[in-house]
C-alpha cells in the first residue's frame, strides 16, 4: 500500500503526518492488516478482524489528531508496530484476537 492509498483510505490521519517517512514505510509493511481495516461503528457490540486491525494500527493516529497523545509517543509507537513485524511476519495476526467475530456486530437501534 502507498503512503498515498494509506491517506485516502484513513482520512483521519492529521495532515502533519502524511510526510512522514515512517508512515510511508508502515503503509508497506502492514499493507495487507490495513487493506481490511475498517472503523468499527460507535455502537459495535462484536468487532471483526478489520475493526481490530483499525483500532491497533490506525486508531492511535486518530487519538493524535484530538490531541490526546504527543507526537513524538505516536511515531515511537508505529515505529515499534513496523519493528515487530518485521522481526516476526505473523506479528499482524497477534493484533486480532482468537475468538474474533466473523462479522461486526452492532447492538440494538444501531443503523
């Protein structure tokens, strides 16, 4: 995945990211996680592989946007993120866990 499909995909990511030469090398290295990622809905009462793989890799970009995390502990943490799996290429698979839903599941009332 570009650095580019990663932005359009997730356009949450704060725009004082997108030059980032991390981000680039973490749009390659999780291309496959982050192909299936997706948003889990507010009222999620399961989540399935995708919204995990969205909360791991990309929810703390999200949570950096608000302001609620530095910047300098987020680039440390997808540089740990891209280390790890590097280091072992079934890293991916450890973010979702074993008894995940087969489908997203959204409570009652939930559109």
């Amino acid at each position: 995945m570009t650095i580019q499909e990663l932005l359009v995909r997730f356009p949450e990511i704060p725009a004082d990211l997108h030059h980032e030469e991390i981000l680039s090398r973490f749009a390659d290295v999780f291309e496959g996680p982050l192909s299936i990622a997706q948003k889990p809905s507010a009222c999620s009462t399961e989540y399935d592989a995708g919204n995990h793989f969205y909360m791991k890799l990309v929810n703390p970009m999200g949570i950096y946007r608000l302001g609620l995390m530095k910047r300098e502990l987020l680039l440390s943490q997808i540089t740990e993120l891209i280390e790890k799996q590097e280091t072992d290429p079934n890293f991916a698979e450890t973010l979702v866990p074993s008894d995940v839903a087969a489908r997203e599941l959204r409570g009652p009332g939930c559109g």
